[in-house]
C-alpha cells in the first residue's frame, strides 16, 4: 500500500487511525505517525469533518468508490490537501482509506486562478484603454480619418469627420476615400498617402475648400497588429491660429481669442463652431474642442425659453442687444449675464455671433431700487394695523406681478409668445393679467 499510494491510513470502526503507511522520505513521514490513536476527523480541517464521515459512510454502500478531498492540518507547514478513498477491510469493521497528496495539483490550480485573474486585469484594463480611446478618438475637434492600407477604405471616422464629408459613421465606414475627395483633392491625397507608406510624414498641406473653410491634410502609417492603416488628419486652417492661416483671418482670430468678454459663433441651429477662451473660463471648459458641434443653449440655465426668446428675436430684428438670462457652468454653478448677438448671412449659409459679458454686482443684483417698489420700507410698515398682512402681500405682490409682465414685453420687444414663454405662463395666463393690470393695449 505504501508503494502504491501517497498515503495510507488504517481505520477501525471508531473512527481512530491505528496504522500508517506511506513511501520513504514522503512529507507524511513527520506528520503522519502522529495520527496514530487519534480520531480521523480531529486531524482535518473543521471544514472537512463531514467529509470524513461521508468516507466512512461510503464503505457500506456499493457504488463506484468515490474520492473526496479533504485538508489535514499541521503545525509545521500547514495544510495538506489529501484526496481520499475508502474501502472496507475484510467485513472486520475496520476500513483503509487510500490518499493522494494534492499539493502538486493545489499549487497548479492557485497558478491558474493567478493566471485567470491577471487575465481578467489585462483585458479589464484593454477595455478602460480602449473606451478612453475612443472618446479621445470621438472628441477631437479636427476629423481623422483611419484608412486601410491596402483596399484603401475607411475602416473608422471620428464625429468631426463625419461632420466635414456629411454623412453618418455608417455610411462612411467601408467607403473609398476617393469617393470622399474630389479629383484634384486625390491627387494630392495619394501623394500624402504613399509618402506615409514609405515612412514619411508631411504636414499641413492645403487640400480642400469646404463650406468657405480652407482645411489641410496631414497622413502617417500606423501598425494595427500585423495590418497597417493610414491616419488622415484632416485641418481647419480658419480655426487654427498657426501660420498656414492667412494673416487677416489670424489678426482676427488673435483678437477675439484675447477679448476680456466671451466670444462665441454657432451655425443657424445653434451648433458651437467657435469660442474664445473668455467663454470656456465662464462655462468651466479647459478644451475649446469639447464645445465644437454641441449646442450654445445646452449652457443656458433656462435653454429651453431663454434661447428661444434670443432665437426669435435674431430672426425678427437681425441683432439683439443687452438681452439678460443666466449660463450654468460645468460644474453647475450659475452666472448672470448679458448678451449681444447678430445674424451675419454668407452665400450658402449663415451664422450666429453672441457676444456673452457677465453682470456687475450692481446689475446683477435681484433686489429692487427703492423707485421700482410700490412701498418703500417705512411705507409697508406703516400701513400694518390699517391693513391686513393678506391685503398688504397681495397690492405688494400685484404690483411686481406687473414690474415683471412690462419687463419680459420690454425684453421680448413686445412678443407676447415669447414672453409668456419667458415668464413661465400659458398664452391665455398671459393675456389675462395684461387684461387685469391695462396691459393689454
């Protein structure tokens, strides 16, 4: 027995291990003869306990023999994993229990577990690099375009790309990139291209004039895997203060990059194509980038009837001045301030302008100058005991009910939808209080 097993254990019918047996120089050799005289189930593991009665239990049953694993403990080096077996001694109640030391098996399993886990962070990390890749990917504010070295198709395209060629990341994907340029445009392409392949790398050559936007190409190579792909980069000299723009167009952008007052222009609907460094401090934006394409009213407190408001009257007067509203920043917090905006027209489309200056204390203060109250302080106090606290709310209350319809009609240039919209009332709320205070005409 102990040349055909790890070790061997003699059971009698109490349970108590009168023999030992295992080959010579086995680890068992300290441990083991300790065993003798005493209970089975006191040298395992609580946890193992009922496995011992369960081996015990198998001897009278006349299944296949079952293996259970089960951990001796020790003093010197621990626990010892053993996978027993049982079979019973010749009807005298007396049972052998024939282990096999799992510790080979353990370290190999605890190697595997490690392994798996280190796995599992590996491609838990792989998935944060690539999710924070493409959102890097996704907000760049100039288009790149990845290409396919050898079939020449785009194989991906960030939103400002798909914003330059007007399409959809759909139609984009799988396309000819000559199917993207014009004639002349790739010829140029394919030059920037082959000088990629063989190693070289040019920049900023002018290529395209797209929508009044002069834009230039920048192409490298890339190793994806054993693939290689071509990164097309493609520029918008109007919007890069470098010296590929033309020196009124930067004189003009070094302006209003430094002015004190936030700058910003949006396309007809409202989409951000520029801001100054101004604004991004008011609205707590480090990256000018982060604003291109996303919508000028999404920074509104109130984006829904302020911008409205503005909108309406761009469209009706061609400019506004001094319209007051509130911004909310990044971080929530929230600005008074003071806008001026003007519609310019182009030959194919057209812009919008704000300039966006933040209120003084003195104007933005929300309390009322003693003129504008319908009492002053002295006054309200004295008409207490001539009239009721409910008469004295309601006249006080009826008469900045009416300082503010004049207000938001004044604002509004006396549209009575925008300002209902302003005021937060239906249409009909509105023109019942017109009604109620001689407004109404």
């Amino acid at each position: 027995m102990a040349a055909s097993s790890d070790l061997t254990l003699i059971i009698d019918s109490n349970g108590v291990i009168s023999d030992t047996a295992f080959p010579s120089g086995s680890i068992f050799e300290e441990v083991g003869k300790s065993w003798i005289g005493q209970s089975w189930s006191e040298t395992v593991t609580v946890e193992s306990q009922p496995k011992i009665s369960a081996l015990m239990k198998d001897v009278h049953n006349d299944d296949a023999i079952k293996w259970r694993q089960v951990n001796h403990m020790t003093q010197s080096i621990g626990d010892i994993p053993v996978n027993y077996a049982t079979v019973g001694l010749n009807g005298s109640g007396k049972l052998i229990a024939v282990g096999r030391d799992m510790r080979t098996i353990a370290e190999e399993q605890r190697r595997l577990m490690n392994a798996q886990l280190a796995m599992e962070r590996a491609y838990s990390s792989l998935q944060t690099s690539e999710m924070r890749y493409r959102q890097i990917f996704q907000t760049v504010g100039e288009a790149v375009v990845v290409v396919d070295s050898r079939t020449m198709k785009v194989v991906e395209a960030n939103a400002a790309a798909i914003r330059l060629f007007g399409s959809t990341a759909n139609k984009l994907e799988g396309k000819r990139i000559k199917d993207l340029l014009r004639g002349d445009e790739m010829d140029v392409a394919d030059l920037l291209i082959k000088a990629a392949a063989a190693g070289e790398t040019v920049d900023n050559v002018r290529l395209m004039d797209r929508d009044s936007d002069f834009v230039s190409l920048k192409a490298s190579m890339l190793l994806d895997g054993r693939d290689r792909v071509i990164v097309l980069k493609f520029t918008s000299l109007m919007r890069k203060d470098d010296e590929l723009a033309l020196p009124e167009h930067r004189a003009c952008l070094d302006a209003v990059k430094h002015m004190p007052d936030g700058f910003v222009i949006t396309e007809a609907d409202g989409r951000v194509i520029m801001a100054n460094r101004a604004f991004l401090d008011l609205v707590k934006v480090t990256d000018a980038e982060r604003l291109w394409g996303d919508r000028f009213d999404n920074w509104f407190d109130r984006s829904g009837v302020d911008f409205s408001v503005l909108i309406s009257n761009l469209k009706e007067h061609g400019a506004v001045r001094r319209f007051a509203t509130a911004m909310r920043s990044q971080t929530g917090s929230v600005e008074n301030v003071e806008i001026a905006a003007v519609t310019v027209s182009g030959d194919d489309k057209s812009v919008l302008g704000f300039i966006v200056r933040p209120m003084g204390a003195a104007t933005r203060s929300t309390s009322m100058s003693d003129d504008l109250l319908p009492y002053s302080t002295d006054q309200l106090a004295g008409l207490v005991g001539h009239m009721s606290l409910k008469d004295v709310v309601r006249e006080t209350t009826s008469v900045i009910e009416r300082l503010c319809i004049e207000a938001a009609l004044e604002l509004t240039g006396d549209n009575r939808a925008s300002a209902a919209q302003l005021l937060g009332l239906s249409r009909q709320s509105l023109y019942d209080k017109l009604n109620r205070h001689g407004l109404d005409k």
